[in-house]
C-alpha cells in the first residue's frame, strides 16, 4: 500500500468536513454556495478554528489565533 500525502488545502478541506459534520466535500461546497456566509478554516499550523465568512474571503480574521489567515472552503477548493 502506497502513502499518499495531502495538500495544506486538502488536509484542511477535510478538516472543515469533520469540524462542521459534512459526510463529504461535496456537501460542504454546496452548502458554501447555497449560503450567505461560506464555512470557513484558519490556515494556521495547529490552529482549526472555523467560522462563517464571506465566500471570497483570503484573509479573514481567526478569532482563535488573531491572525488574518481564515480562508473560505470555495477559496480553498479553488472555485472561486
């Protein structure tokens, strides 16, 4: 069996999934596109804070770290 090693976003996509209790990623981006406020996820190393920002947003503020470093899951899937 090979190792397969996941992207940051990857890693963090998943993350956002299991915090906001989404089966999969599908569910996940399609609640962010059929809401106002887009599931969100620090991109901080060891910090997984979540919150609901608006679905472009790069650089919102984490609350959990104080870092502009929230970054939307349609950003982080690169829909957007």
């Amino acid at each position: 069996m090979s190792n397969i090693a996941l992207s940051q976003k990857a890693q963090k996509l998943m993350t956002l999934c299991d915090q906001r209790g989404f089966q999969n990623l599908d569910d996940l981006l399609l609640a962010a596109l059929l809401n106002s406020g887009c599931p969100a996820i620090c991109m901080t190393e060891g910090c997984d804070h979540t919150a609901d920002i608006e679905p472009d947003q790069d650089q919102g503020f984490c609350e959990a770290c104080g870092g502009q470093t929230l970054v939307s899951a349609l950003v982080l899937a690169d829909l957007i």
